[in-house]
C-alpha cells in the first residue's frame, strides 16, 4: 500500500503532450481524489523517441528514479507481455509491486486533433484513463460491471469488455463514458482505508515509516 500518499509524481516519458495539458490533467486528479492527494509534482523524463516501450519495465525505471506515489504519462504505445495480441498493447496499467502506475495516450488521440474540441477531448480521455491507473495506486479494483456514479456516469474504475468493442469502440464507449466522480463503493473503500489520516506533520511522518511486513 502506498506510505505517502498525499504527493503524486507525474511524469512525462516523451513529449508530445503540453505542460498545460500535463497541469490541467494534474488539476483534474487533484479534484478527484479531494483530500487525499493534497499535492502534484511534474518531471519530464528524458527517452529516446521510440514507438512502444514494455509498461512492466516502465514502472521499474520511474519507481527508481521518482520512488513513491507516481503516473508515468507517455505518446508511446505500452506494450505487455500477454499472448494475446488484442491485450498485450494497453491504455494504462499498474504495477502491483510499486506504486507506480503508467498511462499510454496512443490510443486516445481522436482521428484529428486540430480543434479545440477534439484537444479538449483527448485531455479528458487521458485524464480519465489517469484516474482509474492514480485509483489503482490506492487500492481499489475494476468493476467488470459498467457501475454508475451519483450523477449518472460511469465510476473511473469501470472496466467493462475490450472484447466486445475493440479498441476505438472501447474508448468511446467506456473512457468516455467515464465520469471523474468515483461510485459509492469506491468513495466507502477510499474512506475506510484512507479517511482517518489528518494532514499532520505527525502523523504523515508516521506514514512514511515502512511498515514491517
Ligand atoms: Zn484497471
Ligand atoms: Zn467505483
């Protein structure tokens, strides 16, 4: 489980997003996880350009270099050794032995990016796929089922089927279906696992103590 939480690491492996896209993408998971990441730091790291990096590898380089609560955000295509082609290239993932977590923007690009809507769009999808990868981090685990939150949308941790729609269909469908409020159960699970800590010096230096197992 993560020791600090309240601090989030975003880090940009190649460069084609904006640093203001990066900031408004910050500001969004910020809101989200109101109260528990109380601050977001920004880094750029230095790759070679390349088209497809392996996310298990990605995550081992930006927990050595960065350590703690950290989004990797990448151009490149993240690659996964699955056999089965269909899932062995992915829009985000997480390592479960760090806190690092790592998003792709290569399938989220719209078919053209030069109008503000569609930039706007392509934000809000990076975002979205950020706030289930950051939801990870904490915890918390996909719901197979499309689980709407209280206004109507669908929790950040839906998951639903690749299968089914293929990748474009899947985004729109599931990403933009997405909203960026989390459903009841994940708000009651955040709660009880995080909800007691107090933004105390005290105690978040308790926090970061490791625990013994
Ligand atoms: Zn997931
Ligand atoms: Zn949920």
């Amino acid at each position: 489980m993560i020791k600090n939480i309240s601090k989030l690491n975003i880090v940009r492996i190649g460069s084609d997003i904006t640093y203001s896209s990066l900031k408004k993408i910050g500001s969004g998971i910020l809101e989200s996880f109101c109260g528990l990441i109380k601050e977001v730091d920004f880094s750029h790291h230095d790759s070679p350009v390349v088209e497809s990096i392996d996310a298990q590898l990605l995550t081992m380089i930006l927990d050595e270099e960065y350590a703690g609560h950290t989004l990797g955000i990448t151009d490149a295509d993240l690659k996964t050794e699955d056999d089965d082609e269909f899932y062995n290239s992915i829009l985000g993932g997480k390592n479960p032995k760090n806190d690092v977590a790592v998003v792709s923007t290569n399938k989220l690009t719209p078919q053209n990016l030069n109008t503000d809507r569609k930039y706007g769009l392509f934000i809000d999808r990076t975002l979205k796929v950020s706030l289930h990868e950051v939801g990870h981090n904490f915890g918390l685990t996909d719901h197979a089922s499309y689980r709407p939150a209280r206004n109507g949308l669908l929790c950040p941790m839906s998951r639903g089927e690749f299968n089914k729609f293929g990748y474009r269909g899947y985004v729109k469908v599931i990403i933009d279906g997405r909203g960026k409020n989390f459903c009841d159960e994940c708000i009651h699970f955040l709660k009880s696992v995080y909800g007691h800590r107090r933004p105390s010096k005290h105690f978040l230096k308790d926090a970061l103590v490791p625990s013994a197992h």
